[in-house]
C-alpha cells in the first residue's frame, strides 16, 4: 500500500479542496514536471472498486481523462488520472457568448449521448427493485419527511404534488436502465485548452451499487437552466435532435423536486440555517419559471430552429 505523502513518486501534492464528499483529491506533479489528478477514497471491497476502473477503462475515448494507474494507498483507494488543463465549464460561461453557449450544449449533449449507450454496471450489493419503483418510493418518502419539517414554504405544496404523482408517472413511460453519470452538470465536465470537453467524476470510487437508471435523471441540472438557458437549451435540443416529448418536463420535474427537498432535508438535518434558507429561494425560483399551464416546460427554455441540429 502506498504513502503518497512519504513515497517520492510525487514532487509536489496539492490538495484540490473542492466538493462536499469525503474523496481527497490532488493535484501531482512527478519529476520529470508531469502533472496528474488523484483521487483517494475509503471503499469495502476491492472488487467493486475493481469494477469501478473497469467501468472508467470501458468508457469510449476522449470522453474522460484517461485512467492512467489504479490501487490502494494509506487514504483508501486510488485513481491517478491523466491531468486536464483547462477549467470546469461553469467557469467558462461568463466569457461565452451566447451562441458558444449553446454550442457547448450540443458538444455536451453529444457527449451525453455516447455515456447512455455503455453497458450499465450492475453491483455486487446493488439493489434489485426497478428504478420506477424505488424512485417512487423514495420519492413518497422523501415528501414525507418535508411535510414534517419546519420548512414548509409559499408554493412548495406544487413540488409535493409532482413527487406524490410519480408511481402515476412511472406508469405511463417504460424506463429501462442506461449507464447514467448521475450527476453530469457543468461542474463536472472540464473544458481543455484545445476547447475539448472531457467529463469527470463518474460517482464513488465504490461501485457496489448501480450504475444504471433512467437516462433523463442525468438531465436534473437543468434545474440551473435560468442562469444559462442557451447552454442548458442546446444540450436539451442536442440530445433529442428536436424538441423533447412532453413526458420529458414532467419527469423532469419530479427528479427536480426530489433533489431540491432531498437537499433541503439534508441542511435541515443538520441544522445548517442559511443553507436551508439558500436551498428555499433556489426552489422558489425554480417554481417562477415553471408556467401554469401543465407543460412543464420552463420559461427559459429555446426550442430548436428547423434548421439549426
Ligand atoms: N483529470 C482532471 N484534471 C484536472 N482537474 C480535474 C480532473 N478531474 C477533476 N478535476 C478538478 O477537480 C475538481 C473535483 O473533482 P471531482 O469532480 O472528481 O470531485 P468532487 O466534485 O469533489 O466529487 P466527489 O463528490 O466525488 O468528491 C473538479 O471540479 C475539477 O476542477
Ligand atoms: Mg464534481
């Protein structure tokens, strides 16, 4: 097992303080002045930290940073990857226009498109029930647990409704499991020098669980879409090459609702007040763009022009 901290394999270790999980992440330059990303993190197994790299090996090219070396060291398990220079894309918008904007989203959507067709990656300790089912219930569940805290707020009862309406929901679209990212968003898709992107952070190192499930959850950034509605539009447009179906909004709107309460539970849990009071105006301003017209559809959204994909 390695210690990186006392091993020469490094010149330099720098620590890229950034997320709230409990990965230790670095930036690491080697002698000879190459730098590389490492990320380390306590796992149970090693098979499934195993299935974990093959996951990331399997991925087609250019569409992550290259696995480079994998193994154990004293913070737990650990993946070197090939280091990007270059931003996160969320950095990057403020100097975009608005028509690169929207580029980004198709080069982004183009990226989407090539993770869902991966094989899903099923676990040892994976859970069995269909992903329409348990998200219901975790979808009840988590209701629930909002009805009965102290945070109630003016217009909430609309996202209680969306999250009690969903068994009814799953019923009227078969889901059937994609590899899913789970939490692709701007935040996790680097943009190198060259403009190239390159996506990160494909989950826990620890892939015990599931890596599969409905490929609309990985479009629930587009809950940030009012700060940048040509990228979030041209991702949208990108992916389903015109406008998406109807059913698209609706069930985004309950993997939105999930994730807003879900958060808000969380920073009440722990008592962090101007979080909660943060997590209730971003919710808030998330209902201002939805219309009352049952689309779902947000205000912010740019349907395609004919000829434009
Ligand atoms: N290969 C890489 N090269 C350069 N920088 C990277 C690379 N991978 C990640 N980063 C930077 O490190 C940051 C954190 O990485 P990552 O997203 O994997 O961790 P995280 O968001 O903290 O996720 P987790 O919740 O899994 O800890 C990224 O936002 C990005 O700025
Ligand atoms: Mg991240």
């Amino acid at each position: 097992m390695i210690d990186f901290s006392t091993s020469n394999r490094f010149v330099d270790m720098s620590p890229i303080l950034i997320g709230a999980s409990n990965t230790k992440k670095y930036k690491c330059v080697d002698s000879s002045g190459q730098s590389f990303f490492l990320k380390a993190e306590e796992v149970k197994n090693p098979q499934s930290f195993q299935l974990f790299c093959d996951m990331i090996n399997g991925l087609p090219p250019f569409i992550a940073p290259q696995l480079i070396e994998h193994g154990f060291c004293n913070e737990g398990a650990y993946v070197l990857h090939e280091w990007i220079d270059g931003d996160i894309l969320q950095n990057t918008f403020a100097n975009m226009g608005k028509n690169v904007q929207y580029k980004f989203g198709l080069l982004a959507a183009d990226i989407l498109k090539k993770i869902h067709r991966c094989k899903p990656i099923i676990g040892k300790d994976a859970h069995k029930d269909s992903w329409g089912d348990r998200y219901s219930n975790i979808a009840i569940r988590t209701a629930y647990d909002f009805i009965s805290s102290p945070n109630r707020f003016y217009g909430d009862n609309k996202y209680l409704i969306w999250l009690k309406n969903s068994k009814k929901l799953f019923k009227e679209r078969n889901v059937s499991d994609v590899f899913c990212h789970f939490d692709f968003s701007p935040r996790n898709i680097m943009v190198n020098n060259d403009g190239e992107l390159r996506v990160v952070d494909f989950g826990s190192l620890d892939k015990s669980r599931r890596q599969g499930g409905d490929p609309y959850i990985d479009f629930k950034c587009i809950r940030h879409g009012v700060e940048h509605p040509h990228f979030y539009s041209g991702f949208i447009n990108g992916y389903f090459g015109t406008s998406p179906p109807p059913i698209f909004w609706r069930f985004i709107s309950l993997y939105i609702s999930l994730i807003i309460f879900k958060a808000l539970n969380t920073s009440v849990k722990s008592k962090k007040w101007s979080s909660v009071k943060l997590r209730v105006d971003r919710a808030k301003r998330y209902l201002m763009t939805i219309p009352e017209d049952n689309s779902f559809i947000p205000t912010w959204y740019i349907p395609p022009l004919s000829q434009e994909l």
